[in-house]
C-alpha cells in the first residue's frame, strides 16, 4: 500500500534548502539541536494534549527522545513519540515555509555578501532544513496521535520529495539522516560515533526536559573475572534540570544561550538574560531574554509573544500573551508558577488578579534591566543598549499609549533622533542636560522621515538659532507626545504648533496682525477654494524665515502598529 508521490517543494522552501546543502553555516553541529527542540517541542504537545483531551489514544508513560546510530550504513535517526503530524501536516510544516518574513529574508539573502548569509540566516532560523546540512538524504516517518496511518517523506533536499503513507508506524516522529562523509575540516563530524554525539548533547540540548537517550556498548569484565564482554546499555544523555529552578552560579551562560535559542527558535545568542524569583503567596520563577535582533514579524498581525508558561515545571502553554504587554511583544522567556493549576486555561488566566500582578512585575523587570543598560558605565552595556533600542525601540513605545503607569519608565529607556546629530540618536535625559537656561521644553517635530523633517519650515528658526529639537519619524510618535507626556518636569512641545516660544516672548499664535490678514484675505480665499480638495484650510504664519509657505498634513493610512495600539484600546 505504499505508492509514494513526488511533490515539488515550493519556491522558497527549494532556495532555502540550496543554502542549507550548501552550508552557509559554518556549526554543521547545531542540525542536532533542531532535531532535538522540535522532538522536544513534539513530546510537550502531547503530554499537553493527552491531558486536554482524556479520549485520545496514546500512551505517555515512557516520553522521551531515542538517538539510533548505524555507522556501518552510516546513519543517524532522531526518534521521538511525540505528537507526531499527519499527513497534511507533514505536506505543510516541512514542504512549504509558511511563516511570514521568508519572503523579505530570501531578498535579503540574494543581495548579501556570503559571510552575511549565515547571520541573516541566523535571524530566521531553519530548523528542520539545518538536517541537510549533514545528510544528502532524509527520511521522516511519523504518526499522528490518535491516527491510525502514518507518513513517510523522504528528500534528497533537491526540488522535490515524496511522501507515502505508512500503515504500521509507530506514534511520533523518526528523523533519519543519510549522513555525508565525514569532513572534520568542514565542521563535518561523525555523528554516528558515541562521543560525537554526547558532546553535543551536552553542549546544546542539556535542559531539555525529556530524556534523550542512546543505546552505548560497554567493554566489562564478565562475572567470573575471566574475560571481557561487551554490554549494549541504555544511557540517557542529557541532565534535563530546569534552568530556571538552578542557582544562577550554577548555570553558565553558554547554557542560558542554548536555552534561548531552544524556546525562541533564534539561532542568535540573546542580548540579555534575566531572571526573577517571586516568593510569598504566589510563587513563580522567570527567565527571561531580549533577543540581539527584532524577528521579522514583529509589526505584523502574526507577530508572537513569546513567553512560555510552565507549572510546576510542567509545560503548558506557548506565547502566553497573559504574561507580557504587547509592547513588550519579543520578550522570550518562562515563567513558571507554583500555585496554578495544570489545567489552566487561557480564560482562567484573563481574570486572574494575580496574573495580571505577574505581568506588570515581568514588565518592571524588563524596563528596569534596559534601563540598568541605559545608565551604566561600561561602554558594552551601551553598546547592548542601542543595539535593543534600534531593534525594538518602536515597538517599545507602543507603550507610552497603551501602558500609561509605565510612562516614565519607558520615556527612561527611549532614544530619539535628534538635530544635534545625523547618526547618533539621544536619551531625554542626555536632551535635558543640554538644554540651556531658559528653554522649558522639550522641542520636537514629527514627519515621515528624518529628511523631511529636516526640510521642514518649521525648523527654520530652530536651525538658526541653534536649538535642538528631537526628530520623531515613527507613527506611533504622533500619539503620545501630543498628550501630556512629560520628562524631567519638561513638557515636550511640537515646533509645528503655535505658541513655540524661541525668544522668551511668546508669539501668541500663526496669526499676524490685522492689517497684514485684511491684505492677504482674498488670496487666502482663493487659495482655499482652489486648494479645497487638496487642503482643509490655508491661514498664514509669521514664522517661516525663507519659505513662502508650509503644509500641515494630515495622518495618512494608519500602519499596522497603530491598528495594534486601537485594537488594545478597545477601539
Ligand atoms: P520550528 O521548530 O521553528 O517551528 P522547524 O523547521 O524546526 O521550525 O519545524 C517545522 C515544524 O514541523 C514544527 O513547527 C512542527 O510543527 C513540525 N515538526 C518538526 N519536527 C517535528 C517532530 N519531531 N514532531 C512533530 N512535529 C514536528
Ligand atoms: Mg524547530
């Protein structure tokens, strides 16, 4: 009953697996650690989903992971009895890339410089494709929990695959590989061979929390002392300890950066990691990451939290937006907590009180330690600060609408572009020290790009008598600045707006004095009625000092930002 069928891979998947064959990454070893997070990730799916859904047939007494070595037939097999996909499943997770930004990643791609490669290729993280990295063929043979049927697929990482059903498959998912010749020059190792593969058990897959086991031959003596046998045992390879549940001393940070990588799917380290440790009536422990780069679907509808929420260190749910702002949307993390139940579910956790106390102490934690960047003295921590800011300085700022308690906070860490400096941006408080004796505000003037914000008449006058006025270029700027925000005791005043007041005498408004409005009010009317599809109204202004006259525009289509920001604002 096995009449296999060849499929074409879809476009972007067939240019992503040329990269992989070719091998822009130089760490051949990590294709193991993306076998093994997503065996992971398949064995928490179906403890999850066997307590959710008490029918479904499937046996998790013995979850766990099976490394199957055959070096004469040189291959390596990656089992697990996870949840296992069905045959749709397989067509669409492994045949085609779905996930948005594959599209803008391949454009990259094409344009960069190799040595680029494996960085942008890094930002988006391959997972399974990391297989043919190491192997010229690659076998999947899994089953659905709950199906009766399995699936094989089977490539060579070329333009096609081929998929067959599979009547007696075991539940799970089996990954084999049809290793290529070893080449330790290459970062090519043998990963048929025990050691090989211990080490890197160790090094990358240590915390997972389901065992990870392989079949070691062991040379003993025999009982009588007489002669040497040779034993076939099993050994479980990883230490599986929580992370987040050790001392700090204990864990080095090569281990926090494989765990970052494993819940975040980034294959770059973090920029930050943070832990927190609540006591008292609710417990819960956190470990917390700012990724080093802003996923590529971080302003799309799609755009993932990233906090996972374990109880008792059991896993139980993924993107867990109950624990995080959205402004604070790449934040990855857990969080796990004492006193919830296993079967918590995601209305449970809307209402709770105590949750939402969580969420605002992770947020602290996370202000407070970008913050902690912001002021220190060490040029690292500085350099890790504008690295966060350029990343996710726009999304942060969402919040300065949508969190007004963490106002402060968060006008602490933000950076803004500024007339003092074309590629240096500046803090509020770096602003306000400079600012001279008498200027009470802090000056700025939104636009759609630093360009045309420099260009503006409104700056005219700013320019010539050399005062700094900030450059706010995002959409989100336009909604906070305008109302009330305050720092340092320093209003922030829109130089576009009437009553800017340069010289200490405040100008009362854009309207000049009587006789000059009775000179030019025909023209003005004219103006209006000739411009009236084009512009609301048409007043003059004392202000300009060499352009004849300015626009005020009005908010064009809204960015998918702001329609985040409304649709939290309930409107
Ligand atoms: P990611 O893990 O980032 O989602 P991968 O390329 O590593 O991306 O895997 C793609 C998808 O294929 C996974 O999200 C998962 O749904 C499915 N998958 C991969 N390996 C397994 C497995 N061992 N068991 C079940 N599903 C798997
Ligand atoms: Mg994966």
């Amino acid at each position: 009953s096995e009449q296999a069928e060849t499929h074409e891979f879809q476009a972007e998947a067939r240019q992503l697996l040329r990269l992989m064959v070719h091998s822009i990454y130089s760490d051949k070893d990590v294709f193991l650690r993306e076998l093994l997070s997503n065996a992971s990730d398949a064995l928490d799916k179906v403890r999850l989903e066997s307590m959710v859904d008490k029918d479904l047939e499937v046996d998790t007494d013995d979850l766990h992971i099976q490394l199957e070595r055959d070096p004469a037939a040189r291959t390596l097999t990656v089992r697990d009895n996870g949840i296992g996909m069905s045959r749709d499943e397989v067509v669409g997770l492994i045949g085609t890339i779905a996930r948005s930004g594959t599209a803008e990643l391949l454009e990259k791609l094409k344009s960069a410089q190799e040595a680029q490669g494996s960085d942008l290729i890094g930002q988006f993280g391959v997972g399974f494709y990391s297989a043919f990295m190491v192997a010229d063929k690659v076998t999947v043979v899994t089953r659905k929990a709950g199906e009766t049927v399995g699936t094989r697929w089977e490539s060579e990482g070329e333009a096609t695959y081929t998929i067959a059903d599979v009547p007696d498959a075991p539940q799970g998912t089996a990954v084999t590989l049809h290793l290529k010749p070893v080449d330790t020059d290459d970062g090519m190792h043998d990963y048929t061979d025990t050691g090989v593969l211990r080490r890197i058990v160790t090094r990358y897959s240590d915390f997972l929390a389901w065992p990870i086991r392989m079949e070691v031959e062991r040379v003993q003596q025999s009982e009588d002392g007489e002669s040497e046998e040779t034993v076939v045992e099993p050994e479980t390879l990883n230490s599986m300890k929580a992370l987040w549940a050790r001392p700090r001393s204990e864990v080095t940070d090569a281990e926090y950066n494989e765990f970052y990588k494993h819940i975040s799917h980034d294959w770059a380290d973090p920029l930050e990691t943070m832990r927190l440790h609540a006591e008292g009536t609710f417990e819960y422990q956190a470990l917390l990451f700012l990724p080093s780069r802003a996923p590529m679907d971080l302003f799309t509808r799609e755009a993932k939290r990233g906090v996972q929420l374990y109880v008792k260190r059991v896993f139980i749910m993924d993107d867990c937006e109950e624990l995080m702002p959205e402004y604070l949307r790449f934040v990855k993390g857990v969080v796990d907590a004492q006193d919830l139940s296993l079967n918590v579910s995601r209305e449970i956790l809307q209402q709770d009180r105590q949750i939402r106390a969580m969420r605002r102490r992770l947020a602290k934690k996370v202000l407070s330690t970008v913050a902690g960047l912001v002021k220190s003295e060490e040029s690292e921590d500085r350099d890790k600060y504008r690295t966060f800011w350029s990343q996710f300085g726009t999304c942060v700022k969402e919040g300065l609408v949508t969190d007004p308690d963490s106002r402060q906070d968060i006008l602490e860490i933000a950076s803004f572009d500024s007339t003092r400096s074309a590629d240096e941006q500046t803090t509020l408080a770096e602003y306000v020290e400079r600012m001279p004796e008498g200027q009470e505000h802090i000056y700025y003037l939104t636009g759609k790009s630093r360009e045309m914000v420099e260009k503006s008449p409104h700056m005219e006058a700013f320019t010539s008598k050399g005062v700094e006025v900030l450059i706010l270029t995002d959409q989100v700027d336009e909604m906070w600045v305008d109302s009330g925000a305050e720092f340092q005791g320093k209003t922030f005043r829109s130089i576009a707006k009437g009553e800017v007041d340069l010289d200490g005498n405040d100008e009362a408004d854009d309207s000049a004095d009587e006789a000059t409005k009775e000179q030019f009010a025909g023209l003005l009317e004219w103006l209006r009625e000739t411009l009236s599809d084009e512009v609301k109204d048409v007043r003059l202004s004392s202000r300009l000092t060499t352009s004849p006259a300015c626009i005020v525009g009005d908010e064009g289509d809204l960015s998918p930002e702001l329609v985040r920001i409304y649709r939290q604002l309930g409107q």
